[in-house]
C-alpha cells in the first residue's frame, strides 16, 4: 500500500463516489459536478462511443487466457477514498495474485491523464481489497487496438487521491464548481450547451460587480 491518509469516518459513511467521476474531475472539475451530483448528461459522439465500448466490456465473466486468470466487470471499492465502481478486466499476473487492472477506451491515448487517473483508482481500489501491491496497469484503446501500460507511480497515486479528495469536497458541500471556458478542453465537451462556459462567466462578472456597486453605494449612504 501506498498511503494510509485517513478519510475523516463521516466522509466514509456517506455514498461512494463513482470511479468514472476520477476521468471526469481531472479533465474539468465542474464537468464531474453537473454530471455525478446535478445528473446532467449530454451525449456526443466521444460519449456514444465510449458507451457502446462499456456496454459490449460489462457483461461479468471469468477466463484464463494464455495461463492468465481474467475476470471482467469486477466490482471494485475503497472505503478509505470512498470510491466505488467497475472495472472493465483485471488479469491477475505474477503468482496469479497480483491484480493488472485494464481500461478500455474510445480513441487513441490522450494530452492529459484523466484515464491514467481512472485506471489508478481502480489500483488504489485492488490493492485495498486485495491487500496486494498493484504497480501497474493498461489502458487499451480502441482506435490503436493497443494496451498502453501504466506505471502507478507516486505521482500518478497523488494525482488521483487529490482529484478523489476535490470529489469528496464538491459532493459534501453540493457545490459545482463555476465555468471557466477553456477552448481546447470545453469544444470537446459533451456538456457544452448545458453548461454553456463563456455565458456563465460573463453572468458571475455581472453579478459580482452588481454586489460590488450595491456594497459601495450602500458604504456610501450610511456615510
Ligand atoms: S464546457 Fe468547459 S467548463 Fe463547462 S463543464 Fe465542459 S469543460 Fe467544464
């Protein structure tokens, strides 16, 4: 194991954080908000894809391929992170205990590390479960038809227990984050007319110097 942090007992106790939340909080952290806590969803193409890739992987089944025990759609969870989900394949290496849990996704491999994220949640996940070291893990990626093996290093394992400590925040005080409009991540996003960022922007600036003016010329009275 690589941290023993502990998560305060109420934080625990409450609902699971779903791990598919990880991929989203790290590409835009309001993004997880409207989707796990508003239940916005808005399907585009990357999504769709992603989904059909999910559907055909979740069906729980167990094989050896090569010598290698394989189980697919493995429940997974961790109290400590509050983290629960599903993985899509895990093979058990080494002595056949030793978790390797495999993601798949849409695409070829991403600019930023939200599926590393993801897959390394899943690792924090086997490992308290299993009580095994899990020191690496793959992607595989349909576009490529490759799996990209990902070392579970102390950064990535940083990385991904911050991302699920800004998750436990937002879900405990039901705060979405505000927009802040990013060409090259919101044009991709499957929530942009929804969420509509540049718009949201302006409104807050509004409304904040509405507040400013208002406190000003109430200073200003009293004077
Ligand atoms: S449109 Fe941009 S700010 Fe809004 S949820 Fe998507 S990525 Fe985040």
């Amino acid at each position: 194991m690589h941290s023993d942090e502990a998560v305060p007992t109420d934080e625990r106790e409450s609902d699971p954080i779903p791990l598919s939340a990880l991929q989203h909080a790290v590409y835009c952290l309001r993004q997880a908000a409207l989707i796990h806590l508003e239940r916005m969803w808005a399907e585009n193409r990357f999504t769709a894809e992603g989904h059909v890739l999910h559907v055909a992987a979740d069906k729980p089944a167990q094989r050896k391929v090569r010598g290698i025990r394989r189980v697919a759609a493995l429940p997974l969870a961790s109290k400590r992170l509050g983290i629960a989900g599903i993985a899509d394949l895990v093979e058990f290496h080494g002595d056949g205990q030793v978790p390797f849990p495999i993601e798949m996704k849409r695409g070829k491999p991403k600019l930023h590390r939200a599926d590393e994220v993801q897959l390394c949640a899943q690792a924090l996940c086997l490992e308290e479960m299993t009580g095994r070291d899990v020191p690496e893990g793959a992607l595989y990626y349909a576009e490529t038809k490759r799996r990209l093996v990902v070392p579970f290093d102390e950064g990535l394992r940083r990385l991904t227990e911050e991302t699920a400590a800004k998750l436990r925040e937002i879900f405990s005080t039901f705060q979405t984050p505000p927009a802040t409009f990013r060409a090259d991540r919101c044009r991709a996003c499957s929530l942009l007319e929804l969420c509509r960022p540049k718009a949201s922007a302006k409104l807050a600036r509004q409304w904040r110097d509405r507040m400013v003016q208002a406190a000003l010329a109430e200073e200003e009275s009293a004077m």
